[in-house]
C-alpha cells in the first residue's frame, strides 16, 4: 500500500507544477483531460530528455 501511495502523491505533485491543472478552471471536462494528457506528455519528455551525467 505505501509503494502505490507514494506513486500516486508523486504523480500529482508533478502535475501540480502546472498552474492550469492544480485549480480546474475549464468547465468542460474534454478541455481538461486535453492539457493533462499535455502535462504527461511534458513530464515524460522533459524525463526522457534529461542529459546522461
């Protein structure tokens, strides 16, 4: 329990570095799974693209 706990604080502590996503302000909810789809896309390329050390 406390493995999927923690994956799931991170996942919306991640998301909430997007201003838009942390107060939903669009009334329709197509909007809204757009720009989170958007901000996954975004943490996963910026996680991706991180440069080898």
């Amino acid at each position: 329990m406390g493995k999927l706990r923690y994956v799931v604080e991170q996942t919306f502590a991640l998301l909430h570095q997007f201003k838009r996503l942390a107060v939903r302000w669009e009334r329709r909810t197509e909007l809204h799974d757009a720009f989170v789809s958007l901000a996954c896309s975004l943490i996963c390329w910026r996680r991706l693209n991180k440069p080898a050390s």
